[in-house]
C-alpha cells in the first residue's frame, strides 16, 4: 500500500518547503485595521470639505442678507430725505421763491443722521466761481426751459440746439402727419430699425428727449460728466462738473430742460392776481388804489381792443379830480412795472413755463425772448449781491438791472415764484449701501403733490 501525501497549500505568510511555517493572526488584524482608519480619514476630509463649503454658502448667504438689509435702509433713508423736502417747501412762506430760501441750500439737508444712516439732499450748482462745489437742497424747476411749452425761437435759443432739433422737439409734441423742415414726423420714427410711435402730445419725461431725432446722448448729457453725475449715487459725483457753466453743451439738457414747470398765478401777498381781461372797474380802481377815472379809461380802453398784452396800458390817459383841479394822469412803463405783480391777463390759477428769474442758469436766461448777455449778467450780479433776488418781476426796470426795450421784451416770459421742485435724496446706511431717489413735486396745491418718482434698484 502506497503512502498518501498531503500536498502542503500555500496560503498568506507561508513559505514552501519543509521549514514553512503558519502566518502569526496579528498581521491580519492590522490589515483589517489599517484599511478601517484610511476609510475614517477619508470620511473626516470629506465631511471637512462639505463643512467649509456649508460654512461658505452660508457667508455669501450672510453678506448678502446684510447687503439687502442695507439696501432697504439706504432707501427709506432716501425717502425721509423726500419727505424732509416736502415739508420744507409746504413750510416755505416767503413772497418769492429764491436762492435765500431755506429749501435751496441749507445745510440741514447734509448728511442728516439717523440710527440706521444717513441722508442728504444734493442738487448741482453749476454757477460761475461755484464750480465742483456740492449744495444741498431742492432745485427750482422753474429755473429750467421747459420743452413742453417753448416755441421754437426759445428752442433755437438754447445754444445747444439748431433749427432742426427745434423742429424735432416741435414735431414730436404734436398730433401731426407732416413733418415740419429738417424735423420728424411719425413716419420716421416707424421707418427705424426698431420703430416706435411718436408722442403727440407733451412729453412725460426728460429723458425722453432721446427719443427724438437729433437728440443724442452727448446732446442730452453734456460734455461736463453729466451722465455720471446723474447716474452714480453719490453726493461727491452728483456735484461734479466738468465743464463751462455758461455753455450748454457742457451742461446737457438734463440740466437745462424740463418738461413740467408753472408759477402761481398771485401776487407777493399771496392773492390771486387781478384778470385786467375781465376785471370790472370797480376791482381795478379798490385793487390798484387808482383814481375811478383811470378805471374807467382802462376799461374802455379794454372795451376798444382786447389786451394782448399788460403794455397796452401804456400811454391810456385820463382827467383826474384833484384838490389842486383837473389832472391829466398818463399811464407810463414804471407804472406798469410797479404794479406788475398785481396784474394778469388770465384767472387761470397756474401759469406753465415761465423761467424764474432768481433761479435759472446763464444759458436758460438766454433762451428768454428779447434777453441778451447784458441783461442776464446783469440779473445774476443782482441776485447774487446783497439783494439776494428780486420779489417782482417789475424790479428788474426800477432797479435799473435791464433797460425799457428789453423789460418789454422779456417781463411777461418771467417770474418770481414757482410751483414746481426736483427732489434728489441719497440715502446711505450704517454699512455704506447707498439708494438714490430723484422725485418732482408740484407745490399749487394745499400740500406738495409728486408727479414724477424713479428710485435707484
């Protein structure tokens, strides 16, 4: 019988031969071991990576909450700014509204503090010696041209524009098939590559000015910064100004043009003025505190031919009553101009476009029918010496600023008082997130009423 022999199977720690030997159990449980901590280590980093990603989403996610937070801030910071404005000017009494007035540039309006920020009123002072400063207050619109209510010599006049913007302007207010000279009709604007229709009527905003033909943006913004300064919530970037503050294509139209303004029809006592179109002799004479025969001639003068204009009472004479006798009294200009604050042709309550002569820049001054460069800087040096402005319109001949053909010219085109204001409110919060609101607001009625808004997003 033969011997079986069982062949030797070589297994982990083994060798052949006949000094193998079994392998020790330890070795495999530190392999065991060693595969269960690389598995543990690989696990640690990966939940460190998810950690720090988790710990990342979380801080954008928190910087941006606190962005929003300051974004909400900023803006309300801006409409308590609106609103301080508001209620400076429902506040506002004075006879005339000028530069002395408190809603123009007062320093209440600088960085106003708050718990949660700051707000300011900025509005650009583009005068001469004036230039890169900021002021902090509201701006008259009524010291703008106002694009609804100009004709086409004042257009003209803005040195800015030539004949055939002023026909475009026209052209665009108007309901109106043919298209005057060098401007346009709806025809061209629906022959464009992206066409779109002509307004037809009075233009809702300024900047709509871009829509029509001629009107570029360098046009509309001026070579002085303007688009920045508009543009960039900042009260440093809103004063800036590059350019020459007597030339319009340096200020833009943005800061020149309007498309609402109007004056209170009344006088310097608040009083509604007296409509010498309708007024019967009565009101004139206890009104204007003038003899009942220099009533009468008014009247009958007004019964002849319709007045056109306040001047027609030039020249009206009458014989007067007197302790000494007969009298002749003989209407004369500075009889006119002293009493023009009384006067009017209209009992409309509100009268659009005329230009505030204490307000309006050099250029604007200039787009004034019968106005020249004589008389503009003679108003400016006016206002800003010791006078401060003028109270009436009639002030501008009796204190020798213009002489009597150009008062003749430019008197019924001026005033001293308006109704309407642009607001511009910064509002910054604690974190520095700054929020701009730009508000117009029309001032006739009981209390300020807003009619034009847009906030920064």
């Amino acid at each position: 019988m033969s011997e079986r022999v069982t062949p030797l199977r070589r297994g982990w720690g083994e060798r052949a031969g006949p000094a193998a030997r079994s392998a020790p159990a330890w070795r495999g449980t530190v392999q065991r071991r060693g595969v269960a901590l690389l598995a543990v280590l690989w696990v640690v980093l990966v939940s460190g990576l998810v950690l720090m990603g988790v710990q990342q989403v979380a801080r954008v996610h928190m910087a941006g909450g606190s962005h929003q937070l300051g974004a909400v801030q900023a803006h309300w910071l801006a409409r308590a700014g609106v609103e301080h404005a508001m209620a400076e000017l429902a506040a506002d009494l004075s006879p005339a509204d000028s530069r002395l007035d408190y809603w123009w540039d007062d320093l209440t309006f600088e960085r106003v503090e708050s718990p949660v920020g700051t707000y300011s009123l900025v509005s650009p002072l583009y005068d001469v010696g004036q230039i890169g400063l900021p002021r902090y207050g509201v701006e008259d619109l009524a010291g703008r041209l106002n694009v609804n209510t100009a004709g086409r010599e004042q257009l003209e006049a803005l040195e800015s524009l030539d004949e055939m913007h002023a026909s475009a302007i026209l052209d665009w207010r108007e309901q109106t098939t043919e298209a005057r000279p060098g401007g346009a009709g709806p025809g061209y604007y629906q022959g464009l590559a992206i066409p779109y229709e002509i307004r037809g009527g009075e233009l809702q905003t300024l900047h709509e000015l871009l829509l029509v033909r001629g009107i570029d943006e360098e046009l509309f913004w001026g070579r002085g910064g303007g688009r920045e300064a508009m543009l960039y919530v900042s009260e440093t970037r809103a004063a800036h100004f590059a350019g020459d503050p007597r030339r319009a294509e340096d200020l833009g139209l943005w800061r020149l043009a309007t498309v609402r303004s109007s004056s209170p029809n009344v006088g310097a006592d608040g009083q509604q003025r007296l409509d010498l179109s309708e007024a019967s002799e009565t009101d004139i004479q206890s009104r204007l505190n003038i003899a009942p025969e220099l009533a009468e001639a008014i009247v009958e003068a007004r019964d002849d031919e319709d007045f056109d204009s306040l001047f027609d009472l030039e020249d009206i004479t009458a014989e007067v009553e007197t302790e000494r006798g007969v009298e002749r009294m003989e209407i004369d200009l500075e009889w006119i101009a002293g009493r023009w604050d009384d006067l009017a042709l209209s009992d409309d309550e509100h009268l659009p476009g005329r230009i505030n002569v204490n307000t309006a820049l050099w250029p604007v001054l200039l787009t004034v029918p019968g106005m020249d460069e004589a008389a503009a800087d003679a108003i400016i040096s006016h206002r800003e010496g010791g006078a401060g402005g003028f109270e009436s319109i009639g002030e501008l001949l009796l204190s020798a600023n213009i002489n009597e053909d150009v008062f003749r010219e430019v008197a019924e085109h001026l005033d001293v008082r308006s109704n309407t204001f642009r607001i511009t409110a910064v509002g910054t919060s604690n974190d520095g997130v700054q929020r701009q609101i730009i508000a117009e607001v029309d001032r006739s009625g009981d209390v300020p009423r807003l009619v034009y808004w847009y906030q920064s997003p």
